[in-house]
C-alpha cells in the first residue's frame, strides 16, 4: 500500500513454479498532488502460497472526512484475514464454488472494523467518513473469484488475450462520479462476485483513477497498447525499482491528462 508518489513494495515476487508473482503500487493523482492532498487509495497483493494469491485494492472517498484511512483499513484487514484462513485450511482450493458464500462474511468484518474505527474517534464521526470502494481477487490452484464493490476493475486474463479478460466492471450510480461503497447500508446488493478458472494467469486490480486508460472501450479488458508492454516488462524486473517505474509511469503529462484522480494498479502473473 502507498499513501504518496512512492509506491510501497507490497508484492511476493516467488519465480517457483505455480506461486504468483505480484506488484502493486497506489500513487496520488496530480489533482491532489497540488492540493497537497494524500493518495486515499490502497493495495495488499501477494502469493500467500504455491498457486495462491491474496489481492486488494480500494478507493477511500475523496467526500469522505477519512476515506483515506477506510480504504487502507480495509486493504489490511481483508488481505490479512483472508491470508490467515488460508493457512489454518478454512478455505480450500477444492471449494472454489463455495468461496461466494464466503466473502460476505468477511467484507463483513472488515465493515465492523470501520466501525471500531469511526467509534474511537466518537462523535461527530461516523461510518460514512470511512467511505471506500473495494475490488479484489482469490485465487488457488483450483480457479478463483473477483470480489468487487463500486467503480474500479478486476480482469482475470488467459496468456495475452487480453480483450478476451474476465471483467468485473465499474458500478456507478445515477451519474458517472456516484459509486457505491462497503460503508453504505444496501453495501451486500451491490457485492459482484465474478468466478474464474484455473486458465486465467494474469489478474489486474484498478480503482477508478486508472480505468480510463488502462482499460479498453466498452471495458472489454484491458486496452492492449497499454498492458501489453507493461506486463512483458513486469514479467521480467524484479526488484522495488520496479514499482518507482510504474509510480513514474502514472504520473506521465500524458497520463493526468486523462486522469488526475489517484491510481492503484495491481497486477499478478502466475509463471
């Protein structure tokens, strides 16, 4: 998870075969950038173990008094209960299909941790200063789930067909800046669970700030031109340099003029 222009290191970057090899950085938009405003977006992602993959991004609501805090909040705490779940057994690779009765359960959680949150700080703070988006994936061995709330994308990829991705797509309300968010009451009608098989290779995680250009029009996967170059180059680096490349890629001229909003992009790639 990243809060400023330096990305964190947030990635396993295991070569063995079949372990999942990740970077993930959330940068601050250049509209916020001259604000002096934070990055309130975050991001966990990781292989957690052989053919195991653990990733989340979320997108605090710049309406929102604590948005930022919400979103990294959220971040840890799914990654980190998802993760323990895997290594205790909980949830197995052979119950891919029983997985969607789960996540409500642990978005859950993670809702009532923003509670604990909003009642430290008392009142006049409530559950809505906490406002954020969450769009994440589980992956085994055996396939894996999208699990998504509000705008952002989650795409599960087969080598590079990338416009024939799995899409789990924005949410937007009646007009196209409303989103909906795991803060909200109705936050379960509008949870999106996408499965995928064990074909899909490549996962991409996006909050709002990147879908405009890095996805394709009609967001029929990601825009080729763009993942194609990126995904060979981040198939090959390893090291942090790497995600102060994609940080420096996203704060192109070329780039905020397209968007200024903060951009989380995640990416994982099982060799």
């Amino acid at each position: 998870m990243a809060t400023s222009s330096r990305p964190t290191p947030e990635a396993s970057r295991k070569q063995t075969p079949q372990c999942w090899k990740t970077f993930a950085v959330s940068v601050e938009g250049t509209q916020h950038q001259r604000k002096g405003i934070p990055c309130q977006d975050a991001c966990r992602a990781s292989g957690v173990a052989s053919g195991w993959l653990v990733a989340v991004a979320a997108d605090g609501a710049g309406s929102a008094a604590f948005g930022g805090n919400g979103a990294r909040v959220v971040c840890d705490y799914l990654y980190e209960f998802l993760t323990r779940l895997i290594a205790r057994g909980v949830i197995s690779a052979d119950e891919v299909k029983q997985w969607p009765k789960l996540i409500p359960r642990v978005l859950l959680a993670a809702r009532r941790r923003l509670e604990v949150e909003a009642r430290k700080r008392g009142p006049p703070v409530s559950l809505a200063d906490f406002d954020t988006t969450v769009v994440g994936a589980l992956a085994s061995p055996r396939g894996g789930i999208l699990f998504h709330i509000g705008d952002g994308a989650g795409c599960a990829v087969m080598g590079s067909d990338w416009r024939g991705a799995i899409v789990s797509p924005p949410e937007n309300g009646q007009y196209e800046d409303e989103t909906y968010f795991l803060t909200m009451e109705a936050w379960e009608r509008h949870l999106r669970i996408t499965p995928f098989g064990p074909e899909r290779d490549t996962l991409l995680l996006l909050t709002d700030g990147g879908t405009s250009f890095i996805m394709a029009a009609q967001l029929a996967g990601p825009e080729p031109r763009f993942i194609a170059p990126v995904h060979q180059v981040l198939r090959q680096e390893e090291g942090p340099e790497v995600e102060r490349e994609l940080a420096a890629l996203f704060h192109r001229p070329d780039v905020a003029r397209v968007s200024g909003d903060d951009i989380t992009f995640v990416w994982a790639h099982r060799p």
